[in-house]
C-alpha cells in the first residue's frame, strides 16, 4: 500500500508540473529564508559561549545617582575588584580589563599601530577559557611589564621564532616581555585584546594614587561566583563594602551583569540586540508561514481534481485513516523534496547572507541533532498542517456523492483560500512599509544636520606618540596648501563624545549638580567645524587663563558650554558664570566664556546632552583636517609626506569623518538591508502562490469564460472578471496590514530620539506596488484566458 501511495504522488507530480514546481520552489525559498535567520540567531545567542564559566562570570556595574538624572556605566572603580575578593567570601576571583589605547608597537624593524591591547590581572585565565599556546597561564601575568599575544599577533611581529622571552617596544618608551601564546579568540565575544599587559604594570606607570582611587570609574571589573549563588545577596554584600570605601558626594550603587547575557540583554553596552533577534525570527516564521499558505492553497484548489480517485478508493475499501495517510505522506514528501532544495539554496546563499550581516555562518555538520533535529521538525510540521486540510476534507466525502459529482470540490474551500491568500499578502505588505519607514530612517540620520560640518574631513590619530611638541609645526605647514582649508586638535571628535564630570555650578542648589560631557580642544576646533558661537567668544591665544591648569588656585581655566547645559543651569546671561567641577572633595572652578549652538555629538538614538569644551592643546587625540572636494588623493598624498617630515617614526594613517557616522549605523542598515531583501521574498513567494492560483481559477472557470465570449462578452470583461476577485483580496489585506505596521514601527522609531514621521503615501505606495504586482501575476492567466478560442473552451473537460 505504501508503495502504491509512492507511486501514485510521483506520478501526480509529474502530471502536475506546473502545480509541483511552485510548490516545491516556493516552500524552499521559505525554508531557506527560515535557515539563513536561524544561523543568524544561532551566532549570536552563541556570544561567549566559548568560555566554560560565562554563566558564572559577572561584571560589576556602576549606578550614578544624580538629583535629575539616573545611569548605569559598565567602568567601575580600580580597587574595587581585589577588595571584594578580601571582604566577600562567596566571590572566588577576579579581573580588571582597562583598555591601554592605540599604541606603535616596534620590534627590530618591524612596527605596528596596534589598537586592541588591555591591561588585565592574572585572574583573566581563571575567570575565561583562554587556550594557552605557548608559556604558562599561571604566571602569564604575575609580573610588572609581562605581555601575552594572541597567535595571529606573535607571528606577526616573531615569525617561526619562538617568542617567548622576547622583548616589545611601545611608543611610550615601555618594555614589554613575551611570557605567553594564546590562541586567537573567536568573534562572537567581546573580550578579544591581541596584547594582554600584566595589570601590575600600571602600577609603575600610575603610581598608588592610581591604584586607590575610588572616585574615578575608568575600567572594567570582572567577579566569578560558585554555581547557584544568589546574586541579590551578593550583590547587598558589595554595596556594603562600596559604602564603607566610597568618599564622593554623587550617590553610587553596584549592580551584577551576567557575563553570557552582555551581548543581547545588557541596557549599558552596544554589542548587540535582543529585540532585532525577535524581530528577526518573527520575520523567518512569517516567511515561512507565506510560503506555507502557498502550498496549502494550491493543495486545497487542486484537491477537486482528485475526488474521483477518492471515491473509487473508498468503494474498494479504504477508510478514512488510510486516505488521510496518503494525503499527508505526499504533503510531507513534498516537504522534504523542499527541504532538500532549501539546504542547496542555503548553501549557495551563505556568502552573501555573511556579508550582510557581518558574521561567519555555516551550516553545521549532520552531526549536528539539535540543528537538523528542528529543521526537520518545522519541515514536518508545514508538510502535516500544509496536507491536513485537503486530508480531512476529501477523506470526509460519502463516496456516492463523490462519484455522482454531486459535490462542486472546487468551490466550496474557496473562503479558506481567500483567508490564506489575504493573511499572506498582509505580512508581505507589512514588510514592505517597514522598509520604506527604515529606509527613510537611516536617510534621515545621514541628511540631518548634525551642527558641524563633517563632509571632506581628514582625521589623522596622533594618540600614543610623542608627536604633540610638532603639531603646531605641523599644522601650519598643511595650511600652505590651498587644499586644506583648516587644521584642529581635539581630545575626542564631534561625531563621538562620551567623557564627562560632575559638576554644579553657581546659583545652584545644595547638593544639586549634572553629569557634564566634555572633550578638550584646541583654538581652531569650532572654526574648523564651523560650530556656531551664540554668546560670548572663542577660545584666544590672548587669554592665557583660557588653558586648562589645575595647578592654578580659583579659577584653574575657561568653559564653552552648549545651550542645553545652559538651559540645564537655568542661567539667561552664562557669560562669566562659573562651573564647578567635583572630585570627590576637591572643587575646581570654571569661566564661562562663551555658549555654542547644540550639535549631534552622539548618535540620533539619544537627545543632545549637557556639554562643556576645555582649552588644552597638549591632550589632542585627533587631528581634523579640512579639506577642499577637489583633488583629494592629491591632498591626502601632500598630508602623508608633510607628516612623514615632521614624525617620520611613526607610520601614517588616516580616515575620513564620514566613516564614523556609517558605522554608527550598523545595526539598522543591516536592519534596512534585511527587511528589504525579506519583503521583496516575501512578495515574490505570495506571487509564486497567487499565479498558481490564478492558473487554477481560469482553467476550472474556462467553459464559462468560452459561454460568455460567445455572448458578446469583451476581452477586457474577460480580464476584469478574472483579476477582480483577486485585487478585493489585495485591498483587504491592505486594510489589515496598515495598522499592524503603524504600531510596529511608531514602537520602533520611539528607540531615536530623532525620528522621522510616518507619510501615508508609504502606506498607499505599499499596498499600490501589492496590488501592481498581484494584477500583473493574474492578468498573465487572464489574459490567456480571454484570448482562447471559445470552441476549444467549449470543448474543454
């Protein structure tokens, strides 16, 4: 019997061709659709899962409690791991990450700009699951101005030498000895340094005061617990000892991270996105749901076909588990022939689909139960619900009414397909109005104007050497070349300010003050970047207590704030006010000498915050170069040998402005690339259905159509009455898909505080392009339809 069942779907496929290849084509297109997704998500609920205690580690998080303002920073204090590990028993061992900069690193001839070197404690190895190459983990970072390389990094630099033992050179005229080798570490973590310094060195090169200070929050600290702690007790515990140390005003708790759940689920750190994750799974299953309709439409329309065969099987006796088995065999075969396809589709597609994304996927081994294990299990599922409903339907029929043709199979599931289709076509329209909304988002976080110009910007990192005694030298040597408009210094870049102080300021309450952003700059930074002065007056070399020096009494330099700290002061003339910035006890006051229009120094995703501009030359991290759009490669050349005359130990690099505001974005053009290629599926597959339908619907209506053309009937009446039943649908899905978008998306924009508005004419343009491309699917049977002769339709069976 099974055999017989076999032969009998094999040779209904054959016969079926059209019918079949949608079938299989489209529901291997979401299947394949559905992989690519689940490989994406697989990744990055995989983060850190390569070290055995992720679950076990936890990052000690800093809450700031200020009177109008409440945050969390992921830097803490730097003697704060070691002190809990003494006064807190449960805690079993620590490590504290500070990032160490950009450095050039020499050894022998060889020189590298290096920018992923740490400082971190011995507890590094005990706390993460670091393979160990060459050298001893134990001691690795025991010792003042000991150094560990990743492999990639040690044959970089030594080659096929060994490296241990060998000595490293930094800018900064430090001696690095080689004690360990260890493997690369794998991308999907957020710990991946190239140079591990022994934390102990920085306790020559900051001093003690460095290493008890428990008013800064500058690096990151690391604790790992036993199996089943409970962390709210733990967490009551280090609040007590942060208590017990803490010597500032500004109000300060700690709070645990899991380690293993930083990646998705952290509010502080931008690694990555549980809520795009749902998204992004919720669009695989309604892609798979479109092609899943697809295939249950075409089987419920062509199931009419077959009622004859029904009825002569139940006259021979088979009941009615024996015809469901055999309905639901071929759906479920059919589903694996797909699922076969979808697998080759993925395979082919996985490079493209890493490019997108930006990660490495690939499909697992076949020793992988629990991968295959689910894809299979979905493809059984869409292959049972897919077949039950055709199952149930013609296995339910008396067999005389079948074989008398008493029953219009054809008809009488058509309220069920026009649900389906309009379901479908309602997720494909709702995809597509997200895209346009997404599309229009990112085109707006790149068209508005941020306040400062960021267009021909040369940014050349001068951090790490000792190039600063040159700069001013070397500024004006650039700016003998008509191409260069303007040269400025500045600490951080406009495009990406987060440092900042607490600070009062006079005429404020007691114990009132703010969180200040702040950078330090030079004389030309805001006429380099055309920052509009809206009070007061520019940093001058005429004022010489303009300079940042705390070792002045009283007054220790000059401010420039921005409206929106002035606003937050409440003060209407800030000319000559003062801001007071705290240090723990210490109080260190400020000039206010000018005010300057608000500008974006931070992405669109936050409102502008208080902001405050120091004087100090001497602390430029970057140079900005502005430049004219003509003859660039040209500029960049005379810029490279200007800078290999003035710092000719140091190699050049250089990248312009713009770069920094693309990757800003990452997240959402990834999310704009995805959805549209999804949409443009998600349409093609609801298409795919809709033209096998359509082919079903015009070759069971062909006597009427061939009836009326013989009445006089035109072929345009013909065409209209083919496409008019399906355009109701369209617009019906139309009406569903509108509002479930506008909620999605009003929820997803809420996430800037910049946003675009949501345009009707989007929602119009969707459902007319839905529209558009279902009428031009249908007409092609239409019109075939319209154009035969009604002798033959006439004749038809």
């Amino acid at each position: 019997m099974l055999r017989n069942y076999l032969k009998i779907a094999i040779r209904n496929m054959t016969r079926q061709k059209t019918y079949t290849i949608i079938n299989i084509a489209g529901l291997a297109i979401g299947l394949a659709c559905f992989i690519l997704i689940i490989l994406y998500v697989r990744y990055e609920y995989n983060y850190e899962s390569d070290h055995v205690n992720s679950d076990h580690i936890f990052r000690v998080n800093v809450i700031q409690q200020h009177p109008n303002r409440f945050f969390k920073i992921s830097h803490s204090m730097v003697p704060l791991g070691p002190t809990l590990v003494e006064e807190i028993p449960e805690i079993i061992d620590f490590t504290r990450i500070e990032n160490a900069g950009k450095s050039l690193i020499t050894f022998g001839d060889k020189k590298f700009y290096e920018n992923k070197m740490i400082f971190a404690d011995q507890g590094l190895f005990n706390l993460f699951t670091i393979p160990v190459i060459q050298g001893k983990s134990a001691s690795a970072l025991t010792e003042k101005f000991s150094v560990v390389l990743t492999q990639s990094t040690a044959e970089k630099y030594f080659g096929a030498n060994n490296p241990i033992g060998q000595i490293l050179h930094t800018d900064d005229e430090i001696s690095l000895t080689v004690t360990a080798i260890i493997q690369d570490f794998p991308k999907n973590t957020h710990i991946n340094p190239d140079f591990i310094i022994s934390f102990n060195t920085l306790r020559d090169l900051g001093g003690e005061s460095f290493m008890n200070n428990w008013v800064t929050t500058r690096l990151i600290t690391y604790i790992l617990l036993p199996d089943q702690q409970k962390i709210v007790e733990v967490e009551k515990k280090i609040n007590e000892v942060l208590t017990a140390q803490s010597s500032t005003e500004v109000k300060r708790a700690l709070e645990l991270e899991q380690f293993s759940r930083i990646h998705l689920y952290s509010e502080i750190s931008t690694y990555g996105n549980i809520h795009y994750i749902y998204l992004f799974l919720a669009i695989g299953f309604l892609i798979l749901i479109i092609a899943s309709i697809n295939f249950m439409n075409l089987s419920t329309a062509r199931s009419s076909r077959r009622v004859n065969e029904v009825g002569i099987r139940k006259v021979v006796g088979a009941n009615h588990w024996q015809l469901m088995l055999q309905f639901l065999g071929e759906s479920i075969l059919i589903s694996f022939l797909a699922l076969i396809m979808a697998l080759l589709l993925t395979d082919n597609i996985l490079p493209i689909f890493e490019n997108l994304t930006g990660q490495e996927l690939f499909l697992p081994a076949l020793t992988d139960l629990n991968f295959y294990g689910m894809i299979v299990s979905i493809t059984l599922v869409v292959g049972f619900l897919s077949g039950s409903y055709p199952a149930l339907y013609l296995s339910a029929f008396p067999p005389i009414s079948v074989l008398r043709e008493k029953q219009d199979l054809g008809g009488t599931n058509t309220n069920l397909r026009r649900i389906l289709v309009v379901l479908q076509f309602s997720i494909a329209i709702a995809l597509m109005i997200s895209t346009f909304i997404i599309d229009n988002q990112i085109n707006f976080m790149r068209t508005k104007k941020l306040g400062f110009q960021k267009e021909q910007m040369v940014i050349i990192p001068v951090n790490g050497n000792t190039f600063h005694e040159n700069i001013e030298p070397f500024k004006q040597t650039l700016l003998k070349n008509s191409n260069i408009r303007n040269v400025a210094g500045s600490r951080l870049l406009p495009s990406k300010i987060g440092m900042y102080n607490n600070v009062t300021w006079e005429g404020a309450g007691e114990n009132e003050s703010i969180a200040l952003i702040q950078n330090k700059i030079d004389y030309d930074f805001l006429d380099t970047y055309e920052i509009e002065i809206v009070q007061g007056r520019n940093f001058s070399p005429e004022y010489s207590t303009d300079i940042l020096d705390y070792t002045r009494e009283n007054t220790v330099g000059a401010v420039i704030l921005n409206e929106e700290a002035v606003r937050r002061f409440g003060w209407k003339n800030p000319t000559d006010k003062k801001v007071i910035q705290t240090y723990g006890k210490q109080r260190y006051y400020f000039n206010v000498v000018g005010v300057i229009k608000d500008f974006h120094f931070n992405t669109l995703h936050t409102k502008i915050e208080p902001l405050s501009l120091f004087l100090l030359p001497r602390s430029t991290r970057n140079l900005s170069i502005k430049i004219e759009p003509e003859n660039i490669q040209n500029t960049v050349s005379f810029i490279q040998n200007t800078w290999n005359t003035f710092n000719p130990e140091y190699p050049f690099e250089y990248y312009f402005l713009d770069e920094t505001f693309e990757q800003s974005y990452q997240s959402e053009k990834k999310l704009q690339t995805l959805f549209s290629y999804f949409s443009i599926l998600s349409v093609f597959i609801s298409c795919l259905g809709l033209f096998g339908l359509a082919a079903f619907a015009a070759e069971r209506r062909t006597k009427e159509i061939g009836v009326r053309k013989v009445l006089g009937a035109s072929i345009s009446n013909i065409i209209l009455l083919l496409t008019k039943e399906f355009s109701r649908w369209i617009l019906i899905a139309n009406i569903i898909a509108w509002p479930l978008a506008w909620i999605y998306l009003n929820t997803w924009l809420d996430n800037f505080a910049y946003r675009t508005d949501i345009t009707w004419w989007i929602f119009i343009l969707a459902g007319g392009i839905a529209l558009l491309i279902a009428l031009i699917t249908v007409s092609s049977h239409a019109i075939r339809a319209a154009v035969t002769n009604p002798v033959k339709a006439l004749r038809y069976e």
